[in-house]
C-alpha cells in the first residue's frame, strides 16, 4: 500500500445548479484517523460516494489506495469498507447472517469467515444475541454490528460516516471507544465523517474541515487549535472596575475581553502567562477568587473557520 | 462471477424464506397455495391434470404470482430500507446483485411451483390412481419445467426492471398488480368475442399442432426475457440508484 491512501485534485462534483465538492485537494496518509468535519449538507456523503467510486465526479480526481475511482472504481469497492450514512443492516436477518453474507460477499473461506465473525462480534458484545433478527435490535447495536461488517474481511481502509449519529451519550462513547481501538488493533486507514467535534478530537490523527463542498482546513487538531482558536482565560472574581478593564486591554497579550456572569473572560493573543494579568487586575482593585485557562477546543476553530467563511 | 451471483441467490433466499415462512402466517399463507394448487384443482380435474397438455399453461402463468410480490421488493425495497447502498458500496458486479436477485425470486417462484405439481400429481393418484402409478407424460413434464422457468424468468425480469425504476416498493408491486390485468386479457378477450369466432377459436385450437404452438409461445416468452433483462443490466447503474 501506498503512504497515502486518498489523494483528491480539484475533485468537484455538481448536481444540475448546486456544486456539493468543490474543487477539493486533500491528501490521507495510510494508517491513520482522518477526520472529514463539516455541518450537515456540506458535502461529507458526497464526497465519501466519489472516494468509493459510487458517483463520479465532474472534475478533478481522487485516487484510492493507489487506483483512480473514475476507471477503477471496482478495486478501490474490492479494497475498502464502508459504513455509510445508515447501516445497511438486513433486518429481517440475524446478526450472524448479516455477516455470513458480507463475509461471502468478500470471499472470506469458510472457516476463516466463521472464526473472523465470532471474533469481531465478540470484541463488540453481540456474540451472545448473534441468533436474533437485527430488527428488533437498539440503534447502538446496529451500528456496532454495522462496524463489524466494516471491518469483516480486513480493509486497509474504512469510510464511516458519522457512525454514532443519533445514538445516545452513552452508546455514542462506548461505539468511539469501540472505533478507536478496533481501528488501532487491525491498522486500517479510517476516514470518518462527523459534525461531532469532541468525537473527532478523541479519534482524529489529522481532520479536515469543509464548508459547502471547500476545503476550510486540514491539520492536526493541535495544528489548527495553535493556528485558528485563540487560548482564552476566565477570571472569577468581583470589582472589574472600568479602569482595571482599560489597564488589561493596553497589555499585548490581550486580545479581547468580555465582563458576564460576575466574571470575565479574556482572549489571549497567543499562550500568555496569567500571573501579569492577574497582578494588573488586582493592582486596581480587583478581588480575584479564581483564575482558569483554557485551550480553544476544536469546536472554537470550527466556529472560527464557518464565521471566516460566511465573512 | 457464479460464486458471486450465487451469494446474493443464498442471501435473498434466506430474506424471501424468513419473511415468507418465518410467521406462523407465513407458513399457513404457503399451506393454503399448496391446498388450492396441490390438492384442490387437481382434485377437481381428475385424471385430466396429468393427462392433458394444456396444464402446461397453468404452470407458465403461476409463477407470476409468487414472483410478483418479491420482485418488486428487490431493488426498491432494498432502498427504501437503506441497504442498497451498502450492497452498492461492496465489490459485488452489477451484472452479480441482478442476476442474483433475479434467479432467487426465480428459483423461489419454480420451487413452489413444482411443489404443487408433484403434490398434484399425489393428490391425482391418491384419488383416481385405481391401483396404477399416473405420471405426466414425458413431453408434458418437460414442456412443464420450460413454462414455469420462461414464465418466473419473465415476470422476474419485467418485475426488476419495474422495482429499479420505482420509487418504492408499493409503487413497484402496484405496476406488479396491473400487469396481471394482461394475463388476464386473452381469457376475457375471447369470452368478448362474438359467439361465431369463439367456436372458430376453439376448433382451430383443437386442430392445431400444440406442440408447435407451445414452441412458438416458449420462444417469444424467451425472447422477451432477454429484452427485458438486456434493458434491467442497461438501467442499472450505481449513481442512478443511489441518487434516485
């Protein structure tokens, strides 16, 4: 296998007036968690579908696992896996045979179909209720189930597309927790969607982030925190006198400041020692109780790159 | 490229089997058809359902019935239930999920079938044998075999063609039901027809050569099948069916 295993140029798909990819360049390193962020209807699916060869483009080219989807879109389907927006799961079928069929669809021999479906429904809780008809099952079970199938016959490579969409707090953790370390077991290069910002910062090695169909960003979450979100401190406390606000604003590490709910909170200009600032304020009177600081969380830089981007 | 089409054959069996049979209903549904069809007319016809020929073309007509509920289901179904995609998204052929699809539904419609013929057959024995083992005549059991696999192969296909292009699978076993109306036409057509040509009708059937008929009638029906299945592996396209 090739270092990277998605390689897009100028890859761009319309439908009649709307252009959901815009001449997106990207490039995945293989062996990695990639991370494809964007809000609802901006072009994640889309692009999933023209990586796997589903849809072709109508410009520009994506390159998987070193075979361009336009010509060879069957060897990059014979390659990799696919959870997709929804789990694709046969109902009326037992779990056991929801993967019986998947594993004969990769050609997985006999009896290593069989040890590989009891390993991975195992490793997901399901072995016990492998037997019961997938319908009656909870969301959380089927997607879990649905990842298993992902994974079946050993891709290099896997797209999930927000794979714990509308599963509760608890089973949307323990599925990431899942995804994590299944991941990191079998090595895969995994391209997952999500409008979930702390599920990509737990998972993503590098995420990209897009908007109608452009590319806003790509990076390590570190990355774009250092370069987009601005660290931010919160000082709990009484007494923000206009003088001690007037004082702090003419220092150099401040870039903003805001007085809500008896505190304030301040917008450092890069990583800013507090004890100055703290030192500034209480010179002028102010009774600090409680300093706090933080880092711009990923959601900051998202916020940050859609407001850039209305702009 | 078998071992493929045989893959999802096994799978689309399996959900035709569940849903079909896997309720108690289902299973009383399955008992009823082989009641009708396996005892009751050929109880009613006596030595004549093994006898004459023209059983041969109950059994052409049959297996639409059994076909048309599942062939509608196939393709639309399938994307009405969100696991089209996912079947799309697989290394699977195009040309492996069709004709997979279309010989299960195939095979589901000839098996019942056939069960009612030799169940038929049984029933004729039981209550007319008198002591001699009745059998279909050999060009009668083969013509059989023929009509039933020409019969399933072209409803299937007209109905996989139909599921393709629907939008759900309602709307697929409603172009379904108004195809039967068809079937129906040359029995109520000829009842339509003045008395005079009804009779010419009936003594040029009884003069005519029915083996020639039925092979003209095999062939048409086998080239029919072709169209429609040349036209189902034309339509089918990944993009097409994702997007509709």
């Amino acid at each position: 296998m090739t270092d990277i295993a998605i390689h897009t140029e100028n890859l761009t798909r319309d439908f009649k007036t709307v252009r959901a990819v815009d001449a997106l360049t990207l490039a995945v390193p293989a062996g990695i968690v990639f991370g494809f962020l964007g809000p609802n209807g901006s072009g994640k699916t889309t692009t999933i579908r023209l990586l796997l060869g589903l849809l072709e483009p109508t410009t520009g080219q994506a390159v998987v696992l070193g075979h361009d989807t336009r010509t060879h879109a069957d060897a990059v389907r014979a390659q990799a896996g696919a959870l997709l927006e929804h789990h694709g799961l046969y109902e009326r079928l037992s779990a056991e045979d929801n993967l019986e069929f998947y594993g004969r669809v990769w050609r997985l021999p006999g009896p290593e179909r069989a040890a590989r479906i009891k390993e991975l429904l195992t490793q997901t809780g399901l072995w016990d209720r492998r037997r019961e008809t997938v319908g009656g099952w909870s969301r959380g079970m089927k997607q879990k189930l649905a990842v298993a199938r992902t994974l079946l016959h050993r891709p290099p490579l896997v797209f999930l597309d927000e794979p714990t969409a509308g599963l509760d707090p608890v089973a949307a953790a323990e599925l990431r927790e899942q995804l994590a370390a299944l991941a990191a077991r079998e090595g895969v290069t995994v391209f997952l969607t999500t409008h979930n910002l702390t599920e990509a910062e737990k998972l993503c090695a590098r995420v990209a982030v897009i908007r109608q169909g452009r590319l806003l960003a790509v990076g390590h979450p570190d990355e774009l925190r250092r370069g987009r979100g601005r660290p931010q401190a919160e000082v709990i406390g009484r007494n923000f006198s206009e003088a001690a606000l007037a004082a702090l604003r003419a220092r150099p590490e401040v870039a903003g400041l805001e007085v809500k709910d008896g505190g304030l909170a301040i917008d450092l200009q890069a990583e800013a020692e507090m004890a100055p600032l703290v030192s500034v304020l209480v010179q002028h009177g102010v009774q600090v109780e409680e300093v706090r600081k933080g880092k711009a969380s990923l959601e900051d830089v998202f916020l940050t790159l859609m407001e850039e981007e209305q702009k | 490229m078998m071992s493929d089409i045989w893959t999802v054959m096994r799978k689309e069996l399996k959900e035709i089997i569940t849903l079909g049979g896997g309720s108690r209903g289902g299973k009383f549904s399955y008992l009823i058809v082989l009641g009708v069809f396996g005892v009751f007319v050929p109880w009613q016809s006596g030595r004549a359902w093994v006898e004459s020929p023209m059983v041969v073309a109950l059994w052409a007509w049959l297996p639409y019935f059994y076909t048309a509920t599942w062939v509608a289901d196939s393709f639309a179904g399938e994307r009405e239930r969100h696991t089209l995609e996912t079947l799309l998204a697989s290394r699977l052929s195009d040309r492996a999920i069709l004709l997979g699809k279309l010989l299960a539904i195939m095979t589901y419609a000839c098996g019942l079938v056939w069960s009612m013929a030799v169940i038929g057959l049984i029933t004729v024995n039981v209550g007319f044998g008198q002591g001699t083992l009745l059998l279909y005549p050999p060009a009668t059991a083969v013509a059989m075999v023929v009509a039933t696999v020409l019969g399933s192969g072209l409803a299937a296909s007209a109905g996989i063609l139909i599921s393709l292009r629907a939008a759900t699978a309602r709307q697929a076993a409603q172009t379904m039901s108004l195809l039967i109306f068809f079937l129906f036409i040359p029995i109520f057509g000829l009842q339509l027809l003045p008395a005079e040509t009804q009779a010419q009708v009936s003594l040029w059937l009884e003069q005519a050569d029915l083996a020639q008929i039925g092979l003209l009638a095999g062939g048409i029906v086998l080239v029919l099948d072709g169209v429609l299945l040349a036209a189902a592996l034309a339509r089918f396209q990944r993009a097409r069916l994702i997007l509709d």
